[in-house]
C-alpha cells in the first residue's frame, strides 16, 4: 500500500449554507405484492415527510354512509336475455367472481351501482364466494327477469383476470372460462337494441370511485431499494420503501426507467432532506468533538462460504472520533451505545469502487457536478464503496444513487479531517532492527521517530519530505524520505503491529493537510459555518 507519491485529489465543497431541496409530487404507479402475485394501480403522493400510497375503492356520496363495503344490486333481465355484464374469476383459481365488463346501452334497469372490478358475493340471496366460475354464469343466466346481486369491489384483482375481453383461445361453444369474460353466456345477441337506463331516483344512494389513502410511510431515517431482498440482483424499473421501523410497500413498478429513476431521486431527496434536519437537531445538544457528518442506509455485501454472496442494510454514521455500522436507525442517545462495530476515523480508508468511468478522477467530477450515468447504473455496475480497516479488514456497501456516493465520499473527507484537526498527532509502537521505537504523526511537525525510554528524538521529516513509501502487506514498510539538506533519499524501514492502521493514519493526515491548505476547503468545513482555525 502506497501513502506517499501520488497526487491528491482536488477537494471542492459547495457552500455549506445551500437548502437541501424536497420535493413534492403525485402518480400513478403498480403495486405488486409478491405473496399473491397481483399487481394493481396505485396513486402515490409524495410530500416532504411521507409518501402516501392511495388505492381505489367504492364510497357513497349522498347521506352519511362515507364508504361501502357491501352493495346490493337489482338488475332487470333484456329482451335478449342478457344481463349487461361479463364476469372473470371462479373458486377452481381461488379467486373470487368479478365483474370485468358493464354494457351500459344494455342495462334496461339497475338499481344501485355497479363497477368494474366488483366481486360478486350472492346472486338472489345464494352465496356465491365458494363458486365456480361455470356454477356462477348457469346461477346468472337461470335466476328469472329480476336478478339481485350483493357485490363488494375489490381493490386487488388478481393479475390473470385483466386480460382483455375476448382473448384468443376462448372457445364459447363450449361453456365458460374463468380466464375470460363470460358476457357471450350472460347476454346472448348482443346486437339487439336495448332501452335506455331510467333515471335515477333522487333518494337512492349514489356512489363512485375515489383513491382512498391505503398506506403512508414516514420518510425520516427510511429507505429505499432496488434489489431483490438479500441479493445483488437489480430490479426492472421497482423498487420498495422502507420506513425505520421495518415496514415497507409492496413492489412500486412504473412503466419506463426514467419514470423509475425521477420518483427514487424525489424520494432520497426528501429523505436526505429529514436526515440533514436530524442531525442538525442532534448537534445543537452535542460537544463540538462529537458532531455528525452524515449518516444514513447503505446495502452492506457479505461473502458466505454456505450460501455465498448476500446482502444486508446496515444504518452508517460519521459521528465525532468513529465510523459507526449498526443494524438499524439511532432513534434516542441510548442507541449510540449498540452499535455493531466502530473503527477511529482516522484509521479508516474510504474507496469508491470504479463504475462505467475509465479514471477515478473523472467519475468523481461527473458524481460531483451531478453527471450521473442514465439510468443511474447498468445491472452489473452497482454503486459501491469500502471501507478498509485494520489488519486487511474490510466492509463494502451499496447505495442506490450515484448522489448518494457523492454524499458518502465527501462527508468522509470532511468527518477524517474534522478528526485530525482534533487529535493533531498520532502516535504507535514499532520496531526498527530490534529495536522498540515511538512513531509519531504530527499535523503540525510530520513523522517523528524516537526512543520510548528516553523520549529522544532520532529522525524528523515534514510531510512533504515523504517522497515514496512500500510495504509487505504484513508488519514492514520502508519510508523514503528527502533530505532537506543533501537531498538524497533517506530509507526508513519500520515493523508494525497493526500495519494497516497506521499507514491509513498517515494517508488521513497527509490529505488533512493538503486540505488544510485550502482556504475555500477550511471555511465551508464548519458545523456552525465559520471558518476553523488550522
């Protein structure tokens, strides 16, 4: 691992005073539950703290009844037999019988109201629910000229029931399917004129449909995906909401990728929104030394011997000296407590994985000035980072946007530096040729080596004498170091207990203090927004 020799990346920070922008907005979009396999429309509104999912349903608009679970219907039969309807469905699929078609210029006279998407429940008084499609088109044809049905809409209609009337494969000589609408068998000739509907009385009940609010989730410290549960796999223009408590919306599908991509983006940015509103609400009451950066969701990527690569959301946060990993949100100071595992900040090395772009440099100016790939990956590039550790550990994580990448690399460089500016030195235990020394790492001085007993110093180098640097990948690395005076390259070759945190430690500092020097980069560093004394 390499700390020295190789160009810092320019730091560039928008002004710190910038509103994070929410949005609000309104669709309609699927609802697929995987349980049953339906999907159905839904109505999505989305505010700055919740998204409401919306589903339709019968109400009643005149007197005091607000909504309708059960309606009786009384149908008059035609001259031509038929009824003015078709229906869907049957008990031999476990689903119910459902309207799937009204004839309005057949319907000589209805009392009540009937809708597309009403299951039928009895026919004249006769339950019907545990039907079969075949028992229900006989009951109808036979029940005499006046028919009453109890019907109940139903917001979920089973995905094979939407297939359109008179789909191929429907053969009507030889009774009824339930794939198919069954209005050949209710109605006879359809070609024949009917009678106009009567008008309606003025005393009957009068009722339509309305998008009803379903569910609403709670957009602070919630989150949202695209993948299958537990894989890496990428869904097709879906994904699922999840709210901190754990309870989620079915699978949200829209029709195009970019559809997809803008509601995610108005989504995350809303909660991004709530996040920053949290944290400056936390800060207010905490000490300067243990502020929060960022935090929020990230996928974390697990490599199983038995079951091989899975997936898990842990909940991230840069707050004062460490990197937190929990399994779910902070709600109360308590909760700070139990985090899974923590690692010093400064002994961490955060990298963001190569995407589509061919330099490091130029995808995270594309992340930076909002370039985005569209859509916002392909299916084998997800948006990844790594956090390495000491002793070769690691932790990979994926998050949805290429936003969110840009977030988490920024607010890393700016969690480490806050860090060193506290600490200003470091030091660790080596040896050299046998010999216990004390290594020491100065924001203010450079490297320090001395002699533990006697505290004297053996060798001292700036930072920017540091001109190279390798090692075994185990416990040695060799320093090379430029004299000021000769100006020949002095070799320093030290072992490490844990050689992995202290080379991190010095690539925290040496990029500290190329950002410290900086003035733009040290001003906007600030939780209150003033520029911090280097």
């Amino acid at each position: 691992m390499s700390v020295a020799g190789k160009q810092q990346p320019e730091v560039i920070e928008r002004p710190a005073s910038l509103p994070v922008p929410t949005s609000t907005k309104s669709g309609i979009a699927l609802l697929y539950n995987e349980d049953t396999n339906n999907t159905y429309d839904v109505c999505l509104k989305l505010t700055r703290d919740a998204l409401t999912i919306q589903k339709l349903d019968v109400i009643c608009t005149s007197g005091t009844e607000s909504q309708v679970n059960h309606r009786t219907v009384v149908l008059r039969r035609q001259a031509t037999g038929g009824l003015g309807l078709s229906i869907k469905g049957g008990a031999e699929h476990n689903v119910p019988v459902v309207i799937s078609k009204i004839f309005k210029d057949q319907v000589a006279d209805q009392t009540g109201k009937l809708f597309v998407g009403d299951a039928v429940l009895q026919v004249n008084g006769i339950n019907v629910e545990s039907c079969t499609h075949e028992e229900v088109v006989h009951l109808l044809r036979t029940a005499g000229d006046e028919v009453t049905i109890t019907v109940r809409y139903l917001r979920e209609v089973p995905s094979f029931l939407k297939l359109p009337l008179g789909s191929p494969g429907l053969d009507h000589s030889r009774g009824s399917s339930p794939l198919f609408d069954s209005g050949l068998h209710l109605n006879g000739n359809e070609t024949n004129a009917a009678p106009s509907p009567p008008s309606p009385s003025a005393n009957e009940p009068k009722y339509e449909k309305r998008w009803l609010d379903a569910v609403c989730m709670p957009l602070l410290m919630a989150r949202v995906s695209r993948y299958k549960a537990g894989t890496d796999k990428l869904r097709s223009n879906c994904f699922q909401v999840f709210a901190s408590g754990g309870t989620c919306t079915n699978i949200l599908q829209f029709c195009t990728a970019a559809e997809s991509t803008d509601w995610l983006q108005a989504i995350s940015a809303n909660i991004n929104g709530l996040t920053q509103e949290n944290i400056k609400i936390i800060n207010k009451h905490s000490p300067a030394e243990n502020q929060i950066v960022h935090m929020g969701w990230a996928c974390e990527s697990l490599e199983d011997s038995t079951v091989g690569r899975s997936s898990t959301f842990k909940f991230l946060a840069l707050r004062g000296p460490y990197f937190f990993i929990f399994k779910r949100p902070t709600i109360s100071s308590a909760d700070w407590g139990k985090s899974e595992t923590s690692y010093n900040l400064y002994e961490v090395l955060f990298k963001v994985h190569k995407l589509w772009m061919a330099e490091d440099c130029w995808l995270q100016a594309r992340l930076y000035l909002g370039l985005e790939h569209s859509p916002e990956q392909q299916d084998n590039e997800p948006l990844c980072f790594s956090i390495l550790v000491g002793h070769g550990q690691s932790h990979t994580f994926r998050v949805e946007l290429a936003s969110d990448l840009a977030i988490w690399e920024k607010s890393f460089q700016r969690a480490v530096f806050f860090e060193v500016q506290r600490i200003q030195s470091k030091s660790y235990m080596c040896s050299s040729q046998g010999t216990v020394l004390g290594f020491t790492i100065d924001f203010g001085s450079g490297f320090t080596c001395s002699e533990p007993s006697t505290s004297s110093i053996l060798w001292r180098y700036k930072f920017s004498q540091l001109k190279g640097s390798s090692d075994d990948g185990k416990t040695r690395v060799k320093l090379l170091f430029k004299n000021a005076e000769s100006k020949q390259i002095e070799m320093k070759e030290l072992e490490f207990a844990n050689l992995t945190a202290v080379l991190h430690c010095i690539h925290s500092f040496i990029a500290a203090k190329v950002a410290s020097m900086d003035p733009l980069f040290v001003c906007s560093q600030s939780f209150s927004g003033n520029c911090m004394n280097s």
